[in-house]
C-alpha cells in the first residue's frame, strides 16, 4: 500500500511520528518537496533525532529512502546528516537516493533568505533563513543548480561562474553585502558533489519500478497545507507543495499509484513565523499549551504560536488534499485543562464560513465561532486503546469526527512509537 502522510495545518503536526510508525510497513520512504527548513522528530527510547533532510524512515534498517526531485537540497547539511547517523550507528550506504533533478542550496541562497527578510521589515515571512525561497525562486526562473549539474564537475564550473557573477552584483548592489568569492565555493561545492555522487540517481524510476514489483511506498510531506504555495496563507507561506499535489510533481510518481492519503493534525493549532492564525490563544493560555506541547521550532528553536484547533482550515485540508483519514496528534497536551474549545466555523459579516477563505483581507474580519467542551483532567499518555480513553477525550474526537465527518485513523498520547492509540486495524 502507497500512503502519503501530509500536514493539515501549518506544519509541526507531529508528522515524524507517524512517519517513524508507517515506515515500518513501507520498502521505500520519500520525501517530496521543501528542504532543511524542515524538522522531524522521532523519539526512541531516551534518543532523539531530528531530520531536516533525510527521510526519518532511514532509522528502519534495510529500509530505503529517496530524496525527491522536488526537494531543495543544502548538501551540506545532508552530509551532516549522514555523518551524524553514522556516529549513532546508522549507515545509509545503499539505503538513501538523491533525485538528479532535485535542487541545490547554495550559500547566496541562504544569504538572500537572511537579507530579503531583514528588508521586509513588519511585514517578516518568517523564514527558517535555510535558503528554500531564494532556492525555489532560481529554480522556476531557470537559473538554479541541480544536483546533476553539482556532481558535473565541468557543468558546475561553467554554470556556477554566470550564476555567482549575477548573484554578487544582487548582493552588493541591493543588499550592500559582501558577495561570495568563485574559488572558495567552487572548491567547497565540488567536493560536496564528489561526496554526494554515489547516492544520485533517477528516482521516479526507482520508485515506479519498485511500485511495479509490489513494493510499498510512503510519501511524506514537509510543512502542511496552509503553507503551500499555492493553498497557504500567501505570501506568509514556504516556496513548495506540502499538498498532496506535490507528490505527483516533486516525485514523478502518477496519482494512480496512490492507496491513500492520510493527513496528520495536531490537538490545537500552532505556527511558528508570521501571517493569520485564527484561533490564536490569549498570551498565557498560549504560553501554558507551548509548554506543555513543547511548541518551539525544531530548525530554529523559535517558539511556536499556539491557538485552539481549528475546523475551517481542517475541512479545507481535507478537500485539498482528498484525505482518507485522519491522525489526531498531541491529545495529550490538553491532559490538565479545564474546558476546550473547537472552533467549528468562522462568522464573516453575518455569513458562516466552513472552508478557509483565500484572502487575507476577509480572513482578519472573520471571526472564529467555539463550541466549548469540558476537559477531562487526568493523564491519558499511558493509554493504549480508544475504549480506555476519559469519556470527555472521546467526546472531543467524536465531536472532531462529526464535524469533519472522517474516520480518525490514529491518536497520539505522547511523543514515543508506544503512546499510540490504533483505531485503523490496517495500520497496524
Ligand atoms: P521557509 O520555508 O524557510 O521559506 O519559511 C516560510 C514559512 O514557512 C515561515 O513561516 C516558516 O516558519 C514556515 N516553515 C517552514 N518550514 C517549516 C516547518 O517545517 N514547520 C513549520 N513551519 C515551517
């Protein structure tokens, strides 16, 4: 079976998870699109890892994992990343495939992302700095490396030489910066390119080959819907597609070999960055979830803006994303509350609004409508079966199942594969 796992909301949904649980089932793991601006975390044990890159399903032996052609690479933290799994015991060798056609992350790109942001001014992204705009903008404007063009020695040289001359007269004329020296990034790239080679490949041809052998493939998305492109928040969104969109794209793979898209909501909703969010919580009611939830940025460290769950964006990203089902993430933050709201819909001049409005003109008039449920006020972090769940948690699922009308596939309890709660048998 070929699952895709895509975030619902704004990212941080707790994906890596879940990722980390499916990927036992899978043969392959790939991710689609973003880059280092990514962060999943996976908990074992007393060990936690964190991925910006690589797939997580690379901590499953024997598994293979592909990095898309949709993905903005920095191979330099790739290669950290390797490095560190190896010092933890993991090797990778024959397990991790590149995409020719995915993008590199060069040092401007990053130096732009810092600069661009610093002339926005309040009116901030707020990037994770890791490049991915600057890296997405040369790639649509033709002017981007690939990685088959950086394990090229010859093509690199030549092509890297227009690019950086362009690039420092941006820098220095715009941004009043310095600019890179040719030499030293030369010499620093060409040896990333050497050190990466041997993991490049044609992957949409691994995968369908794979797929046409009976193996299964999961998808996994970085980011979440309304930080897409096209279907986020824009212009306060990532330059990629978190939807399940950019699977077909970002991976060469048809929907037709597609089993199911399954997408990943936390509890409560959070956003690191600026741009709207909705249910936002009054300061300390926010600062006790983030805390609970451990709500700061895995790349960045920043913290993470906290808000009520949110039933508009969800049923938006159902239908974005066409979901089967969903996984309910983080349950267990709300453990110690007393009452919980769910916003079911937002009232806009008079109207009820059910699906997120594109404009960010109306969203801000809009005004989220709560229904307030009580709180069931003990531990559920070491519950194992729905049955055995406070009747207050059940009441909030069923309430998010009805309103939604989707199945709840999985619940999570706590950061550990074991704080699970298993409602689809098939995912077992
Ligand atoms: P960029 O992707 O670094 O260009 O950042 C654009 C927006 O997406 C910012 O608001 C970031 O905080 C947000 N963002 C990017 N990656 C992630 C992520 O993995 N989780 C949550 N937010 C993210």
């Amino acid at each position: 079976m070929n699952i895709v796992i895509v975030g619902t909301q704004f990212g941080d949904e707790g994906k890596g998870k879940f990722i980390d649980l499916l990927a036992k089932r899978a043969d392959y793991i790939a991710r689609y699109q973003g880059g280092a601006n990514a962060g999943h975390t996976v908990v074992i044990g007393k060990k936690e890892f964190i991925f910006h890159l690589i797939p997580s399903g690379i901590l499953h032996k024997r598994k293979k994992c592909i990095i898309g052609n949709g993905l903005v690479v920095d191979p330099q933290t790739l290669l950290e990343e390797i490095e560190n799994l190896k010092k933890r015991g993991i090797d990778v060798k024959g397990r991790l495939f590149i995409s020719e056609n995915a993008h590199i992350v060069m040092p401007y790109h990053k130096l732009l992302d810092r600069v661009s942001e610093l002339a926005r001014k309040r009116k901030k992204i707020g990037t994770t700095g890791r490049g991915i705009g600057p890296c997405y903008t040369d790639k649509v404007a033709r002017t981007g490396i690939r990685v088959a063009d950086l394990i090229d020695e010859k093509t690199f040289k030549k092509k890297f030489k227009k690019i950086l001359d362009e690039k420092n007269q941006l820098l220095r004329k715009i941004y009043h910066q310095k600019g890179f020296s040719y030499r030293k990034v030369l010499i620093e790239y060409s040896s990333y390119g050497r050190r990466i080679k041997k993991y490049v490949t044609n992957t949409s041809l691994l995968i369908n080959r794979a797929i046409d052998k009976g193996k299964s493939v999961l998808l996994e998305g970085a980011q979440g819907t309304f930080l897409d492109i096209d279907w986020g928040t824009y212009p306060y969104v990532t330059s990629s597609h978190p939807v399940v969109g950019g699977v077909l794209t970002g991976l060469g793979v048809g929907p037709t070999r597609i089993d199911r898209v399954i997408g990943v909501a936390k509890a409560y909703t959070t956003r690191v960055g600026g741009g709207p969010l909705p249910t936002e919580l009054p300061k300390r009611l926010g600062e006790r979830v983030r805390e609970r939830g451990r709500e700061y940025g895995a790349t960045t460290g920043r913290p993470r803006r906290c808000g009520w769950l949110d039933l508009v964006l969800l049923r938006s990203a159902i239908q974005i994303n066409g979901l089967d089902s969903l996984i309910l993430t983080k349950l267990d933050v709300f453990d110690e509350l007393k009452e919980i709201k769910i916003c079911t819909h937002y009232r806009y001049r008079g109207r009820e609004i059910n699906f997120f409005p594109n404009s960010l003109r109306v969203l801000s008039q809009c005004k989220p409508q709560y229904e307030v449920l009580k709180g069931w006020q003990e531990s559920i972090s070491r519950i194992k079966s729905y049955k055995k769940l406070p009747p207050n948690t059940k009441k909030y699922v069923k309430k998010i199942k009805k309103l939604l009308g989707i199945k709840i596939a999985l619940i999570s309890v706590g950061p550990q594969r074991n704080q699970t709660i298993v409602l689809d048998k098939t995912l077992r």
